[in-house]
C-alpha cells in the first residue's frame, strides 16, 4: 500500500491513534519515537506511523465485522520493541519474530523484522508489512472466537495432531488477513501491486521456504505455519471472498 495513496487525514489519525495506544508501557511513548527510545527521532518513525494506520483500520474491520454477527470485538496492542521485551508468554526477542499471545490478547513486532522481510526474505514493500500486522491481528480474533482455545484442547487430546492444528490455525489467520485487505481494496486504499506484495511475503515465510534457506531437508511433518502455496493460496482465498466464513482452514483440504 503506497503511503502516498492514503488520505492525509487519515494518516493523522493514525499518528494520534498510535500515540496512545502501542507500545509496552503508553507512558513515554511520543510521536517520531519508537517505545523504548528517548532522545533523537527514530529512523523508523514513518514506519511506525504507517503501522498505526492499519491496525487502526485492521481492528475497525473486525469491530463491524464481528458486531454484525451480535458478537463484541476487543481493542488490543501492537508491541513495538527493539530487541527484547517481556510479554504475557514469556521473554520476547528479535528471534521469534512477530507473535500473538494469547495469554495477555497482544501483539508483539520487534521493528527490526521488516528489515529482515526485505533484505532476507525478499519481501519488500509496505502491503507486505500490513500482510504481517493483520495476520498477527488475524489471531486475536481467534482468540476471541474460541478458535485458539479449542485448537489447544485438541492438542493436548492428541498431540500427535499438534503440527497439524498448527498449521491450519495459521493458514485461517493467513485468510483472515486476506478478508481485511479486501476491504481496504474497497475503502480504495489499495495501489497497484499491493496484493502481489502481501502473497509474495506469505509465501516467503512458508515453512519450506524457510527449511530450504536454511540448507535443511523440506520436511512436511514438522511444519507449524504452512508451505509457500498454502500461505499464499489461503491469504488470496480469504482476499477474493471478503468474507470470514471462507477461512474454514479445519474443515478444508489444505
């Protein structure tokens, strides 16, 4: 999505809506400074800028989506960090990538990892980092649906299904992500290219993808996020029908 492309209303609404509501602590953060950094504007200010508009927009989505349905949507955080920082799951570092945790309902980013989607990964562009974001916004709505509960309790009745649920929990999350970018393609907020970024970076970050960069053996069976194919094909289903209901990723083939 071309910042250029949006609204400059709206993008100061999403610096003002950031202002207040990321971070580890609220207290602290300012604009131009990413949470944890005091002194000198950060490099990465109008990237945080811009990441405060989609989960602005991502979370406004679900509101309606799920108020539609008689069901009531909770606001949650993206944590920025650098480095580490300590989350409701435990120490979360610059290794573990961005994550949802159930235990506290947030979602943690260390900035440093679109740095790696670009020059690692070779996703570049700013739909592939709002790809990122909603999927992670993808799991809160699972959490709230039930859907990450009961994946657990299927785990620890068979946990030699684990990967398996893995997988499909992270492929409706993959759709999930779809459903919302729909949207913005409605509201107009999509350039050309946009979606072929966002496929580009879920594919990029299929386990095979990952195992083969590695110099390791593809291995199917210990897969937790899905193949290259699968992120990809589940993130255009959930784009092409607009709707939550198409993100059955338990009942499906996959």
């Amino acid at each position: 999505m071309g910042v250029g492309g949006i609204v400059l209303v709206l993008i100061v609404l999403a610096v003002l809506y950031f202002t207040g509501a990321f971070g580890g602590s609220d207290a602290g953060t300012t604009p131009g400074v990413a949470p944890g950094v005091s002194g000198a504007p950060d490099p990465d200010a109008s990237l945080v800028d811009f990441m405060g508009f989609v989960v602005d927009d991502v979370q406004d989505f679900w509101r309606s989506d799920l108020s539609s349905e008689g069901r009531t949507y909770q606001t949650t955080k993206l944590v920025l960090f650098t480095g580490q920082t300590q989350s409701g799951c435990g120490l979360a570092s610059s290794e573990t990538g961005p994550f949802y945790c159930p235990a506290d309902r947030k979602v943690y980013l260390d900035l440093g990892f679109f740095r790696e989607l670009r020059a690692r990964f070779q996703a570049p562009g700013d739909f592939a980092e709002a790809y990122v974001i909603a999927h992670e916004f993808g799991h809160h709505v699972q959490t709230l649906l039930g859907t990450e509960e009961r994946v657990r309790r299927e785990t620890q009745r068979h946990p030699d299904q684990e990967n398996e649920l893995s997988v499909r929990l992270e492929l409706q999350a993959d759709c999930y992500a779809g459903v919302w970018a729909h949207s913005a393609y409605e509201q107009k907020l999509l350039e050309k290219g946009d979606l072929d970024e966002a496929l580009t970076a879920a594919a990029a970050v299929g386990d095979d993808r990952i195992q083969r960069s590695a110099g390791e053996r593809v291995n199917p069976e210990t897969w937790t996020h899905g193949s290259a194919a699968q992120r990809s094909q589940w993130l255009r289903t959930g784009f092409e029908s607009g709707d939550p209901a198409a993100c059955d990723t338990f009942s499906a083939s996959i």
